[in-house]
C-alpha cells in the first residue's frame, strides 16, 4: 500500500483509539490501587452521555469534557461504596455498574438520539505537524488526542517517582503492610477508584463530543471492556496502553474503511474483528505473562476491623 | 433468612426511590407509573402467566450462572451461550423439518446443549491452559455469538419470503415446543422444574457437587486436598453453558417460533443478577427470576402507557443489585457480633 492509503488510516487509528486509551488508563490507575472496577463500559457511557448534554446546552465542549469526567467518576464512587463502604463483591458490583450505567444513559439519551452537539475539531499543531510521517499520524487531531499523550508518562512518573504513587502501588500489592507502615489504605483506594473513573468518563466524552458529535444509544459498544482487557494485556504499564489502544483503533478504523469500500463480506462479521482480536490478545498476553505483574492485592476487600 | 428478605425489601424500595426520581426527571408520573409496573407485572392471571413465560429463560440463564459463580468461575456470557443454543436448536429445526416432534425437539435439545456447552467450554479451556481471564473472554464471546446469529439470520438462514427482515422461516409444527393445555404456558416450564432439581440434588448429594463447593470456597485448600479443579472448571462452565443454551432453544422454539434478533434481550445479564439477589440457590433463583421478569412485564405496560424507554430496566437491575451487595455487608456483620460473644 502506498503512504498516501496507510497514513490516513494510521490517523484514523489513534483516533479511535483514544477513547480506549483514556478508559484503559483509568483502570490501570484503579487496578493499581487493588481495586477491580469492571464498570468501565457503564462509567464510559455515563461520561459520554453527560459530555454531550452539557455540550448541547453550554455550548462549551471544554466544560461538557470536564463533567462528562465528574460524571464517570460519580458513578465510579458508588462501586467505591459498595466495596470500600460496604464489602462488596468487586466483581458483581462492577458488573451492576455497567448494567446501571449503561441503561442510565440509554435512558436519559433516549430524546437526544439523532442530535448533535458541538465538539472537539481538528486543530492541527502548529510546528509538529509539518513532520514527515509522524506529523500526519499524531498531530493533526483534536486537542482531547493532544492532552491523551500526556497522560501516560504523568502516569509513569506518579507511580514510579512521588510518594502518592508508590504508596498507592503498596495499598495495591500488600494493604496489611501499608496500613502497618501508616498508609490510609480506604482513602488510597477511594482515590484510585475516583481518579481512574475520571479518566474512564473522559474516554466517553471523547466519543460523543469528538469522535461522533452525535448521540446514539449503545455509543461506546463494547470499548470499555475492550479496556478493561488492554490492562491485562499492559500489564498495567501506561505506556503499552498506548500500543494496545492504538492497535484496537487500527483494527476498529481498518473494519470501518473496509465497509465504506462496499466489501463482499458481511458487516455482521467485520463486526466481529475487533472483540475476537481482543480475545486473541488477552490470550496472548496471560500466556505470556502469566498474570505475575497483576497488583497482588486486585479485586480483594479490606476487612473492616484493619 | 429474615435479614436477607429484609435486605432484597430494602433494595426494592430504594431502587424504585430511585427510578421514582428518574421518571420525574423526564416529567413522568412516578408514582402512577409505579402503579402501572406492579399493576402490569401481576395484576391479573394474563399479567402472571406472562411472567411466568418470561421466567423460564431467565431461570435457565441463571441457574447456569449460578453454578458456575459457586466454583468462583465469573461466566458472564449466558448472553452468547443462549444466543449459540437457539442458533444449534434452529440448525435441527430447519434441516429436519419433515420429521416427527419426537425425533426433532430431542434433537434440538442436544444442539442446544452442545452449541451452548461449547461457548462455555471454549472460555473454561483458555483459563486453564492460557490463564485468561473469564469475565473478558465471556464477555467478548457474548458479541461475536449475536454477531454470529446476525449474520445467519441476514445471510444463509434468511427466508426467502420474508421481505428483507432479517429472519429465518417459521419453524414446521414438529419443531414447536408445545402449549400445556389451554394455558399460555408452553413445557419448557417442565425442563426448568427438572434442572432446578437436578442441579439442587447435584450440590446436596453428590460427591462431585461437594467437591464443587468445597473448592468454590477455598480454591487454594481444594488444590491441596487434590480436588480435580482444572476438571470442575471444565464441568462447571459446560453445564452452564448448556443451560443458558436450553433457554435459547426455548425462546426461539416456544416463543418466536423462529430465529431472530430480537430473540437477544439482555435475559444473559438479568440472569446474572437474578443469580446474585438468590445467593445462587436454585429454589430461590426460581422466585427471583419470576420477580425480575415481572419487572420486564410491567415496563412493557409502561412503555405503551407512558412512553418510558425500555432502557429503565437496566436502571432498576443494576440498583436493585448494588444495594443487595451493599446490603450483604449487614448480613456478615452480623456473624462477627455473635463470634465475639
């Protein structure tokens, strides 16, 4: 293929690739803290919806980005109380958090379907995007795309170099220890679950205020557990985060062009590419990595008398 | 036991707080609307059969649900696994149309098992011998298998006479489960009677099933005691599977009469709390299945009424389910007091 057909479609990767990215690090930042959040697809939904509600009658995309956040990670602190509060199963409770999610925005959606809203167009950088090659791929996007880059290396620094990371990492691998060595584990994990569900609804807000500007029910179809596998195939590093969203996004804008071409084979089965590539990689990648670098104390409450 | 009905009372009540809010957001009647889901749900003979109808999938989604959270495996995908059961038990029902009940609802039956056993089987292999994770690849399998059914149903299964829907043609008579008598009810309320018991006699006599509940206990003491876990993973995700198969194959045979889309509405995921509020007892799962499709009943009533989207049942499910976990922290609470004592 000619360059003329592959950068565009590079491009095209990383844009429907950072809806994924930002959901899959705000898990990576709740994993961190030993708390398995699988309402990724619900809290995604949830961010989505409240972008594009507060977009359409603000006017402002910004302010619509920043709440659709707070609304992720609104619902993200009612997982947090149902397990830090209350013992609850992480597992079910995550699973009740996408049922809720996704059915509190295909309810509250349902008289802005077919509506748009203003959103995020391309603004490309101004000196960066005159490079050969990367300058296409990577900086002629939406400013949402610009501020995804810099969110893993801020991660990558917090949990490799301050107090705040490496302490959550403790309450992560080993709570008993880092209660004994004075960390305030619960007030850790609420910050690893509200902080990781701000991220997740920003992945939503991407997707109705700059990847479609328009709202349907069903809008994030599957992309937060998509998410939620990327972790496993991170190994909840931010930076192979980036690899594997953009991989999904070329896979997802690879199916897309394949059937805008009018392809002889069925929608229903390009359909299917991106959620069997993503059993393949999670296959793929717990092979190989055996789970090791898990945070030892994912998805396990803290008993109440510690 | 008392606390437990306490606790499911308490989540109802908050929950429908809740959508009570919600329905006045959208400038609905919430307390007439209310009215109209209990009084829709099981307000008259007509208005119960029809939960009971609904019941039946759901109770077979969940009953396999449940056995397989008993060993601690999460099988999320009683969505995919009921869609594979009705794409195996239509298979049968459109090559052997000519046949006699007799020999094809039998045959549809095994498809269904089978079909529905492997898209459990598939995920319960690639735990064991890959490590990966369940929930995920359930959860994926859940798409790819209404992908699948999609693609029959608008491809090589479509019938010819149905002016571009996307269906198969009308099962022949032979391929119909059946009506009990002059009721609404059709026998797969039998099938779901049968299983229940199978399943409870299973758990509570014999050695397999203890085994089973032992190792969903404590995995790391079965493995030391020489439980076949690796085994029970593979058994357990089978007969889960085939389960939510069956319910497939009931749907598709007893209710629609064929295969299509709309045979996918979420019963995976209502089996998954239902499961949950029955702290996976098999009698208990049957009043909670009848429960929820009462919930499903009487939001259809609401919809004609009021126009409320069919997305306010997953409002309700997903509320009544976190408060219900919240809720279990009492119960366990509750045991720490009289150990201290």
């Amino acid at each position: 293929m000619s360059p003329e057909l592959i950068l565009p479609l590079l491009a095209a990767a990383v844009q429907s690739g950072t809806p994924i990215l930002y959901a899959t690090l705000g898990e990576i930042f709740t994993e961190k803290s030993g708390i398995l959040n699988l309402g990724v697809e619900g809290i995604m939904m949830i961010g989505a919806l409240a972008a594009f509600v507060t977009t359409k009658f603000s006017g402002s995309p910004v302010l619509g980005f920043l709440l659709g956040g707070c609304a992720g990670a609104l619902l993200a602190g009612m997982h947090g109380m149902v397990c830090l509060g209350f013992q609850g199963n992480q597992v079910v409770s995550g699973l009740a958090l996408t049922i809720l999610g996704v059915g509190l925005a295909d309810y509250l959606g349902t008289p802005f379907i077919g509506q748009t809203a203003p959103g995020f167009t391309m603004m490309p950088m101004p000196i960066l995007s005159k490079i050969p090659l990367l300058g296409p791929v990577f900086f002629r996007h939406d400013p949402l795309i610009y501020t995804s880059y810099l969110i893993p290396p801020l991660m990558w620094v917090f949990f490799r170099y301050t107090r705040w990371g490496l302490g959550m990492r403790a309450v992560g691998e080993n709570p008993r220890a880092a209660s004994a060595g004075g960390l305030r584990v619960i007030g850790y994990r609420w910050a690893g679950i509200l902080i990781g569900g701000y991220l997740v609804g920003f992945g939503g807000a991407y997707l109705s205020l700059a990847y479609t500007h328009l709202w349907t029910n069903g809008l994030s179809a599957g992309r937060g557990w998509i998410a939620v596998a990327l972790v496993i195939f991170s190994f909840w590093h931010p930076g192979r985060a980036v690899v594997g969203a953009y991989l999904f996004g070329g896979v997802m804008a690879f199916q897309l062009r394949l059937q805008a071409t009018g392809t002889y084979i069925p929608s229903s089965l390009l359909l299917m590419l991106p959620y069997a590539l993503t059993v393949i990689v999670l296959v793929f990648s717990s092979w190989k990595g055996q789970g090791i670098e898990a945070p030892a104390a994912l998805g396990v409450n803290i008993e109440p008398s510690e | 036991m008392w606390s437990s009905c306490l606790i499911l009372f308490g989540a109802l009540v908050l929950s429908l707080a809740v959508s009570a809010i919600m329905l006045a957001l959208q400038d609905k009647p919430p307390l007439a609307a209310i009215a109209i889901l209990f009084k829709g749900a099981f307000g008259s003979l007509n208005a119960i059969q029809d939960c009971l109808i609904k019941a039946v999938p759901i109770y077979l989604c969940s009953l396999g649900v449940a056995i397989a959270f008993r060993l601690q495996i999460w099988n999320i995908g009683a969505e995919g696994q009921y869609a594979l059961g009705a794409i195996g038990a239509t298979w049968v029902a459109l090559r052997l149309p000519d046949l006699p009940w007799f020999v094809v609802i039998p045959g549809m039956l095994a498809m269904a098992f089978i079909a529905g056993g492997l898209w459990g089987l598939i995920p319960a292999v690639l735990k064991i011998h890959m490590r990966a994770n369940e929930i995920i690849v359930t959860l994926m399998f859940n798409y790819l298998a209404i992908l699948f059914l999609d693609y029959l149903v608008y491809g090589p299964w479509k019938d010819p006479v149905s002016f571009g829907f996307p269906m198969t043609r009308e099962f022949s008579a032979s391929a119909i489960v059946g009506k009990i008598g002059n009721t609404g009810l059709n026998w797969g309320i039998i099938l779901c009677i049968f299983s229940g018991m199978a399943i409870w006699i299973f758990f509570r006599y014999t050695r397999l099933g203890y085994e089973l509940k032992a190792s969903g206990e404590n995995i790391r003491a079965a493995r030391y005691a020489g439980l076949p876990y690796d085994r029970l993973v593979i058994l357990v995700m089978v007969l889960s599977g085939a389960l939510a198969g069956w319910a497939g194959f009931l749907e598709a045979s007893a209710t629609i009469n064929r295969l299509q889309p709309s045979i996918i509405v979420g019963y995976g995921y209502t089996a998954i709390v239902v499961a949950w509020l029955a702290r996976l007892n098999p009698f208990y799962i049957g009043i909670a299945s009848f429960l929820l499709a009462g919930l499903r009943v009487g939001l259809e009533n609401l919809q004609l009424d009021l126009q409320v989207p069919a997305a306010f049942g997953g409002i309700m499910e997903g509320l009544i389910l976190l408060t219900v976990l919240a809720g279990g922290f009492f119960i366990d609470y509750r045991i720490e007091l009289r150990k201290k004592s």
